[in-house]
C-alpha cells in the first residue's frame, strides 16, 4: 500500500519549516481507524489497522512520498506576541489530493521533539488524542469546518504532565495548517519576500478566485473575514467554546483546529469558559466573535505591504476592510438563528425573537442543545426527547411567538420539523461523557470511546436506546475545566 503524496508546502523555501522526521515511540497499538475518511483520502483503511499502517501512524516509519517537516509560525496567545511557536508536537508527513479533487495534509500530532517544542517534549497525553477524535470527528458530522482525524494510536511510552499518562499519537487531516500565526511571522522579521511566497500559495491553495482580482491580497483577505465569520457563527449554533483563539491557532483555510480544552455547553451560559487556562474569560463563548475580529485585525497588520504601496493607504483600505466584519457575523449567525428556530424567511423581529429565546435559556439555565431540539418537535408534537427535556411555564409567551412568527411562512409542519430536525443535534460530545471515555480508556477501556464516535457520527439521529448520551449531566458529573496536553 501507498500512499499517494502530492506535496506542496515542502517545495517552499527552506526557511519555511525544518526537515524532521517523527520519533519513534516503544509499543504502537492501534486505537480507532476513520475508514470513511481514509476512503476519502484514497487509502485503504484495512492497510491503516495492519502492523504497517499502524507503525505509520505512530511515526516509527515514514512512507514513501512523504517529506516530513515542522513549519515555523508565530502567534498572539492570550493576547500577547510570542515572535517564534512553530510545530512543537507535530510533524506534517505530506499532502494528498482526495477522491473528492481537494488537497489535505496529514499531520502526526504527538510525534516528538522538534526545533520548534521549546520547554515541551513533543508528545501528546492520551486523553487529549482522545477528546480530538470525539470532538472533531463531532463538529463534521455537524458540518462545522474542522480538521479531521484519521487514526489514533497509543505509545507504549509514557507522558509527564501532573502525573505519568499514556501517550498517544493522532493523525489530524486538514486541508492546510497554515494560520494567522505562520503569516505573522513572516511580518513580524520583515521577510517580505517570503510573505509574499505564503500569501501567493494560500491563495492558489485555498482562495484562486482571489488571483483575478485587481489587487489579490485585499480580494483574499475578503474571502478569510467571510469564512472565519461562518465558522465562528456555527461554534456559536452548536454551543462550541473554543478555548483557545490564539492567533497560531486559526487556520487561514477557514477551519477548526487545536481541540485542547475545548468543550460544548451544557446549560446555555453566555459567558461559559472551560478552559483552565484562560483565568480572565478572554475566550469566553460570548466573545468569540470579537476575538476572531480582533484575529483578523492581527492579520490584516501582517498583510499590509500587499494593500497599498503608501503605508497609509494601505491602513486605510486594511481598516475599511475590517469594519466589514461585524455584519459579515451578524448575517452569519442570524442565519443560522434562523435555522435552529425553523423560519425559512426573514423578517425584521427575528433577532429579538432568537435573542429573547436565549435570554430565556439563559436565565432558566436551560440545556442549550435539547431546548432547539425539543422546540423542532413541538412543529408537529412529536414526543421523543420530551422526557429528557421540555420546556418549563417561564417560555409560554415566547412560544406563543415563535408560533404565530412560524404562521406567517407557507412551509408545513412536517417540512419544519424536517428543517429543524437537521440542524439541532440530539447528540453533543457532552463533556462529562468526553472525560468519562478518556477515563476509562487510561484503565484499558475503549468501549464508551468508540460508542462516542458511532453515536456523534449521525448527531442528528435520535435513538431512544442512546438517551443516556443525549441528557445533560447530575450535578456531580459537571465538568467546570478542561485541559490543553501540553
């Protein structure tokens, strides 16, 4: 078996990255293979789960037509510069075009010590492998853009964070890993030159419409704020917090990427935050739209000697740009708003109608996902979740609403219920379950990890049999922080 690499990335000048091969690990075991992704990538899933696929993946071999490498990025990280990050834990084994005509990297996650890992070891604890997997695999089967995950193994080795854990390596697929960061730092040591190699393959790469354009580099940056704007609005849709909205963690293709401690919400609370390293709320889920902004601005600052030849001007044009943003979100997510509700037209009063449902959600401390999925049932009656959620006598008036809103539009019943039942899963990765997986798996135990992925890969399904992974979590099971593995 071969796999078919097509590198792009690599043939860019030396500078870009360091030639590295992944190190070795003691005892691969295989934990889960994506066949359908595998598929797609035009690999045959049964080589991945043999001992040769396996030692692939774990980074004890390198296959033919790789070109291994660790790519050199800078970064803004909780809002402070940090001039040289670069691929610390992760290797990029090389690009392959899909059956689908699209070019994905695959990256080894958890691979060893690079230039780049600083004070890290370049390894990867299993739980984080294991909380990407669920939660990326997740956000695709809810049509969010993300990075992928192909397959995932143990180590035999042993990590050191708080305590000793088992390692873990993934292979992460995306269509690029080129961030904000990677274009910052390029500005930031006034390689202009190479700045403007970068931005020439982005926009090959991933924005060609953007090359006929009167001045490309505006054009692109257009196309970026629009993607970054969709994809902020359906984390929102979905209840997903990030995290980390570092500058190095925002890929410039418009995907998910650097599922550390992220998490879904369980009650709706506008400003959720998980992570145990964000201490001010600076990610909260509130502010991801302002952080993606103010992400864009550090984007914008790079790209500026591509703007306008007078310094000035090209601040100008860069700002006027930016100011586009905001509305660029705001349709976004009222769009998506829209959906969750069931309204296929659009009226003036349906952002205060959406904003006074979460309002209500939120001072109720109602279940963000079954509170829009038990509201689809209600089109046409339907009692499947009714026992795990419904909706208390606070939302009356505002379900008299929403009702009368809906008359207004000539879709049935059913068609809504349709609609809505598509848009707003039964299924989240819920966190107490995540972390739960993650625990029994360091025990030895798989079994809840794999019926995590079957279940989050139709989100949209309901299954009674499955109930328990639709409901909220006791009281005791709330989980209050989660955990990046470095």
């Amino acid at each position: 078996m071969t796999i078919r690499f097509d590198n792009s990335y690599s043939k860019l000048p030396g500078h870009f990255y360091v030639k590295q091969a992944p190190v070795p690990v003691t005892r691969p075991a295989l934990i889960r293979v994506n066949r359908p992704l595998a598929e797609l990538l035009g690999i045959d899933p049964a080589w991945l789960e043999s001992d040769e696929g396996i030692e692939v993946i774990a980074g004890n071999r390198v296959p033919d037509g790789a070109d291994p490498i660790a790519t050199v990025y800078a970064g803004h990280q909780f809002g402070s510069w940090n001039p040289r990050l670069g691929d610390g834990r992760a290797i990029l084994l090389g690009e392959v075009i899909g059956n689908d005509g699209e070019r994905y990297d695959i990256q080894l996650k958890g691979s060893g010590l690079t230039p780049f890992s600083r004070q890290g070891d370049g390894r990867a604890p299993l739980g984080p492998v294991l909380r990407e997997y669920i939660v990326s695999e997740a956000m695709a089967a809810f049509g969010v853009p993300t990075s992928r995950t192909l397959a995932a193994v143990t180590t035999g080795d042993s990590v050191y964070r708080e305590a000793r854990l088992d390692g873990g390596i993934l292979a992460r697929v995306a269509k690029s890993h080129i961030r904000i960061g990677t274009l910052q730092f390029f500005a930031s040591v006034n390689d202009i030159e190479g700045l403007k190699i970068l931005v020439d393959h982005v926009i090959e790469r991933h924005y060609p419409d953007a090359a006929s354009a009167e001045n490309p580099v505006p054009a692109m940056f257009d196309q970026v704020m629009r993607r970054q704007a969709a994809l902020v609005a359906r984390w929102q849709g979905v209840g997903f917090i990030h995290g980390v909205m570092n500058t190095d963690n925002m890929l410039l293709s418009g995907e998910t990427i650097d599922y550390g401690p992220c998490a879904f919400m369980d009650a709706y609370d506008s400003a959720a935050v998980y992570s145990s390293i964000d201490h001010a709320g600076r990610y909260a889920y509130r502010n991801q739209p302002a952080i993606a902004h103010w992400n864009l601005a550090c984007l914008a600052q790079a790209l500026l000697p591509f703007f306008a030849d007078d310094e000035e001007a090209a601040a100008d044009l860069a700002q006027a740009a930016l100011e586009r943003f905001p509305e660029m979100y705001l349709q976004e997510h009222l769009a998506i708003l829209r959906a969750k509700l069931g309204l296929a037209t659009m009226d003036e009063g349906d952002e205060k109608l959406a904003q006074d449902f979460l309002d209500l959600l939120e001072r109720s401390r109602s279940d963000f996902t079954l509170a829009f999925r038990r509201l689809g049932e209600l089109t046409v009656g339907a009692t499947e979740i009714e026992t795990l959620f419904d909706f208390p006598e606070s939302f009356a008036s505002w379900l008299e609403r929403w009702r009368q809103r809906c008359a207004q539009e000539t879709i049935s019943d059913t068609g809504r219920h349709r609609a809505m039942m598509s848009v707003n899963p039964a299924f989240i990765p819920r966190n107490h379950l995540v972390e739960e997986a993650i625990s029994k798996a360091y025990d030895g135990d798989f079994t809840l990890f794999h019926r995590l992925n079957e279940r989050l890969s139709t989100p949209f399904e309901y299954d009674a049999a499955d109930a328990a992974l639709a409901v909220p979590p006791e009281p005791e099971q709330i989980v209050r922080q989660t955990f990046c593995g470095t």
